[in-house]
C-alpha cells in the first residue's frame, strides 16, 4: 500500500503559470478523481509526479520520489498518453519489451493482455487499435509490474460504455485491494460512481480535496421538490420563514434554504394539502461547475 503525497508541485511556461503550490494527497485502497477545467494543469500535475517535466516541487510514494523507487514498475504504474508505443510493434511484443527493461517476466505480458480484454488481439499492432484499444493497451502496460499505485490520466476517452463499465469495475477492484488509484478524467458523471474522494484544481491551483459525498454536499445545494393543493399560500409561508422558492408552469415547486421536515411543517400550519415532497441534491458535475466557476479559462458565449 502507498500514501502519495503531491508537495508544493509549480510550472511555469514563460509567462503563463500552469502549477502554483499545488499539494494533495491519494489513499490507499481508494480511487482519487482528478478533476479540473481544460487547461487546469492535470496532466502537467501528473508529469511531475512523476519526473518527467521539469519544475518545483516533490511528489513522495510512500515517502520516496518516483526516481528513487527500487523496482519502480513493481511500485508505480502510469498511463499519461494511450498511443505511447512502438505502431509497428506487435501489442504482446510492445509489452514483453516494458518488462524485459522492469525486470518483470516476460510472461506476464499474456496476462494483462488477457486482463483487460485484449487476448484476441496480442498480435495485431498497435496502429490499427482505436483509441479505446489503445487505452486497454495503456493500461496493460500501468498494470505489468502489479503496482501498489496507478496514475491514469484520462483512461477513459475512446472507449464505448460497455468499456467504461469494465474500467469503473478494474479501478474500483484495484483500489479495493489496498492499492492507490489516482485518475484524472472529464467524465463527470463517470466519475461519480467511481471515485471515494476528489481533488479538484483550477488554474493551477488547488479548489478542493476531499471525500466525494463532502465535495457535493459543500458544493451541492439540496433544495426541497414539492407539490401542494395551494402553491401560492404554501409559497408566501415558506417566503416568511426565509426560503427562497421557485415554482413551474405545472405547479411543481422548488424550495431552497429549508429542509423536506421543515416544508411539511409549514405546510401543516398552513393547512395546505401536500401530494408530493422529496429531496434532492445536485450531481456532480453541478457541484464540479459550482467548484470551478472562477477558474475556468475557456468560457464560450450562450448562444442568442
């Protein structure tokens, strides 16, 4: 099991900043979602971690930089870009290569072929993969050594959703066994289902960490769907009492600023007859836009 540790990670290119201080930490046996606008600096942050661009800062796996790991294929495994291979290079030949130089047997190759879903294809090469394909070979490649840690930048993108189901289950499954998995991904509502805890980032900069439920719940404002006999009077009571309310064409109210007990008890007072009345709470992505409302650098006009 590995704790990694993201420590005070800065770039700088020319005059942009991509990275300022930005710490957080990924547990083991959870999935950490990576999340942040297009040009937040995700896929810079995971760079450094490790080692492979320059700037300030350290990240620690289980107290030791990337670059000082013993075996470090057997401690860490990544997948930063899918078409990162050799295209003439048969997809097992591709594999035995990396684990000849990890020192990992070359049989092993076979394995995480057959693991994520391309035994059938282990002599096709990797030119003709789509982009899916490509990020299950990726993902062979993060998963020869049996790493303690994975860090996976937009594993997902190219693959359809019977492919993003059986991610989901590999992460989900992979954390489970005490392992760190720390993955960055656009996908919001994939994500959702799949991550314990987040940490969000916004120029550079670090919006939150946190476990899921915490980040939509500081994030996400519950409000109160209701439906009554007299909307109007149960509206003007709900108004009094400082709730803020919102009601559709069809009657149907939205109530903010007051719990589903304390509309019901409104509503009794007032005797207004109540046919409808549930929670709900906004998703992640809503809670992620609420996050990052500041921090996005590419904000395109609503059409008119």
């Amino acid at each position: 099991m590995a704790l990694v540790q993201a420590c005070h990670l800065s770039k700088r290119y020319s005059d942009r900043v991509a990275l300022h201080d930005l710490s957080f930490e990924a547990h083991p046996g959870r999935v950490t979602g990576f999340l942040g606008p297009n040009g937040a600096g995700k896929s810079t942050a995971m760079r450094l971690m490790l080692g492979l661009d320059r700037g300030a800062g350290h990240t620690l796996f289980e107290g030791q930089p990337y670059h000082r790991l013993q075996h470090p294929a057997r401690r860490v495994g990544a997948l930063l870009d899918a078409r990162a291979c050799h295209p003439w290079r048969s997809a097992l030949n591709h594999l035995r290569m990396i684990a000849r130089g990890s020192g990992i047997e070359p049989s092993r190759a076979e394995e995480v072929l057959d693991l994520v879903g391309l035994g059938a294809h282990i002599n096709v090469r990797p030119r003709g993969f789509s982009l899916g394909m490509s990020q299950r070979l990726g993902l062979a490649a993060a998963l020869l050594g049996e790493p303690d840690t994975l860090v996976l930048d937009e594993p997902a993108n190219g693959m359809d959703p019977q492919g993003m189901i059986w991610l989901r289950h590999l992460l989900a499954d992979y954390a489970a066994r005490g392992n760190t998995v720390l993955v960055s991904s656009h996908l919001l509502a994939e994500m959702q289902t799949l991550a314990d805890d987040v940490v969000v980032i916004g120029r550079g900069r670090l919006l939150a960490q946190s476990p899921l439920p915490e980040f939509m719940s500081s994030y996400g404002l519950q409000t109160v769907q209701v439906r009554t006999d007299d909307p109007h009077r149960l509206t003007e009571a709900l108004t009094r009492q400082g709730a803020t309310v919102r009601t559709d064409d069809t009657g149907a109210m939205t109530v903010t600023g007051r719990t589903s007990r304390e509309v019901a008890q409104v509503a009794a007072r007032t005797d207004c007859l109540v046919m409808e009345l549930h929670t709900a709470t906004v998703n992640l992505e809503e809670a992620f836009l609420r996050a990052s409302a500041s921090d996005t650098d590419y904000n395109a006009k609503d059409l008119v």
